[in-house]
C-alpha cells in the first residue's frame, strides 16, 4: 500500500497531510505527484471527489518560495465557488508554509481582491526589512489619495447598501480626511477615524460586523464605534528604534541611547497618538514577557472577550509562549495571532510585538 512519505515529499508537507487526516494517496494523487514534482507537464482526469485538488495542489505548495516577491502559481478554474474552495484548501494544505493564497473571481468589488496582492502578497515585511538593510533606508509609504477612496467606495456602494470604513488615527495619515472628501460624494457611506493603527482596527471592524448581524444600521455602527474605540488599548515593543529614525518619528540621538543600553521601548497609542511608555532591557523574548505581565497582570479593568497578538515577524514558538503568558495573566476567551501589515512593519522593524484589547 502506497503512502504520502514514499512520494518525495518534504517533512513539511508531510505533517500538513498528516494534520488533515490523509492516510494515504488516491490513485490520482498517487500518480501526479511525484510526476509534478519533477517538472512534468502532465493532464490528469478523476471522478469528483477522488483528491484532485490536492493532487496538483500538494506539489504547487512544494515547489513555491516562500517569500516571494511576485505571484509563483496560477491556478485557473471555471466557477467562483470552485475557486474559493481550491483556495480554502490550499490554504488547509500549505501548513506552516509561509505562503500567501488568495482566490480572484468576479462578482466581488476588483478593488478588494486587488488589496490582497498590495499587502502581504507582491511584497512582504521580510523583504522590506531587506531593502532597508542593504539600503539604510525605508520604503516610502503614503496615505490613499482621494481618486482611490473614489473608485473604492464607488465600487462598493455599487454591491452594497452602505460602506463603513475604519482608517488608521488621523494624527498618524492623511488617510481619514481623503476618505471623509471621497464620501461626500455618496450617500451611506462612513469614515470612521480609528484613532489607532494596525489590530486596534481590526477590533472595531469585528465589533461592526457583530453590530450588522445584530441589525443595526450603518450609521448608528458608526457612531457607536467612534465611542468604543476610546475604550482600546493599544501598544507594542520594539525591538529596535531604527525604523522609527529611518521614518522621521524618533530622533537619532533617542535610538542611539536606546540602542546602547540595550533598551526595549514600549510605545503607546493615547488620543490618536504613538509615545513611549515603559523602556525594557534584557533579551527581546524576556522583554515581552514582562510587557504582557504589565498591561494585564493583576488588572481588573480589562475586557476579555477579545485580544489581538500582532508582530512583524516572530516564530511560531515564541508566539505559543506569549499566548501561554497572556492566558495566565488574564482569561480571553478569543486570542488572535496576527501578522502586522506591510506598512507597520516598515516603520517598526522586525521583532515587534504587541496586544490589543478592550477596558471594560
């Protein structure tokens, strides 16, 4: 009886399958595979249901970088719904892979799916951290000009009855002003000023589609999350301050003091604004660990439904550790580990690491 680790395939791989409960090959997947992984063109046609997804799909994962800066594999199918079940089980079969996989279709605003290649596909924060170190300087990032609100929220209200959308604090981008200009020029369409930045949003926008669901119209999601987002509590550490000089938010002479004492700065989100907090010392992982005992150890004040672990490049290991600590300190019901964007990691360098949750 053939089995999946007689088929060349990589430990990694291996352990994908044997997660989703794959005992053995199909005969398709028994034939393609080792065929596809050593370069052959080849057709193949099965009855449904007999794995040929992951018949192409396993070496696809096996042959692709990751990392990479441009698209590695396109896979073309002949519905939408075909398209995003490939996807889902891709995504199922790339185990710890650092792949980024994303179904395109039509039916669905071109805008959103092409956010997909912007962010986390064309380019990634380890690439970024990349260009800054062979550079010694950062990409440039910019707020979204007005003509893209436009044909954003043109798009949108082309599909939907309302749009609300959450932008990063206005004291950090032109973004929420461009957006408020843009929206003018539609009914039911709603900026919101975030007044914070990276998974601090990503609360806000959880909270609006619970509020949706509930039947709460548009409008009155929007007002109430611009009381509930004074309720956010917002920081991380970093691990260096040369991100923030490279970026003209911190001076030379703070990174260089900080840098010599080997000190960890936990910066802060207050009022729509980044300032520094408490200063750590010591290796990093320590460091965030005695970042998380301070912002929830002990605290009676805190809301735990919901936390976002966010950074911009850590290991899967040091990632079990921090939620160990944060559920020791304080019972979420809901952790979420998350990757920052390209934009945040551009400007806080690899290593940050931060929580993100509700006062009561």
């Amino acid at each position: 009886m053939t089995s999946f680790d007689t088929l060349g395939l990589s430990e990694r791989a291996l352990e994908a399958v044997g997660l989703l409960g794959y005992a053995e090959p199909t005969p398709v997947q028994e034939q393609a595979i080792p065929l596809a992984l050593g370069g052959r063109d080849l057709i193949a046609a099965a009855k449904t249901g007999t794995g040929k997804t992951a018949a192409f799909g396993i070496p696809v994962i096996e042959l692709c970088e990751g990392g990479g800066k441009k698209p590695q594999a396109l896979i073309l199918s002949p519905t939408r719904e075909l398209s995003i079940q490939i996807a889902e089980e891709l995504n199922s079969l790339k185990g710890k892979r650092k792949l980024r996989i994303a179904p395109f279709y039509g039916g669905q605003m071109i805008e959103i799916q092409l956010q997909r290649l912007r962010d986390g596909i064309d380019v990634r924060p380890e690439e970024l951290y990349a260009y800054a170190k062979a550079t010694g300087k950062l990409c440039q990032t910019a707020a979204v000009n007005v003509s893209d609100y436009y044909a954003y929220f043109s798009a949108a209200r082309a599909e939907y009855d309302a749009v609300i959308h959450f932008t990063i604090s206005s004291d950090m981008s032109g973004c929420y002003q461009n957006a408020c200009i843009a929206a003018r020029e539609f009914t039911n369409v709603y900026p919101v000023d975030a007044r914070n930045l990276s998974t601090g949003i990503g609360h806000l926008v959880l909270d609006a589609a619970e509020m949706a669901a509930q039947g709460m119209d548009a409008a009155d999601i929007a007002a109430a999350l611009e009381k509930k987002r004074e309720k956010l509590d917002v920081s991380f550490v970093l691990d260096t301050l040369d991100y923030l000089v490279r970026g003209g938010r911190c001076s030379s002479l703070a990174a260089l003091s900080a840098n010599f004492l080997h000190l960890k700065p936990c910066i802060e989100v207050k009022d729509g604004k980044m300032g520094v907090g408490r200063k750590y010392r010591g290796k990093l992982e320590k460091c965030y660990v005695q970042y998380i005992e301070d912002r929830l150890k002990g605290r009676d004040d805190i809301d735990c439904h919901r936390i976002f672990i966010t950074d911009s490049g850590i290991s899967d290991e040091t990632k079990a550790m921090l939620e160990r600590v944060v559920r020791a300190c304080q019972p979420f019901e809901e952790v979420y580990h998350t990757q920052a964007g390209c934009t945040v990691s551009n400007h806080c360098g690899p290593g940050c690491m931060g929580i993100l949750y509700y006062h009561k």
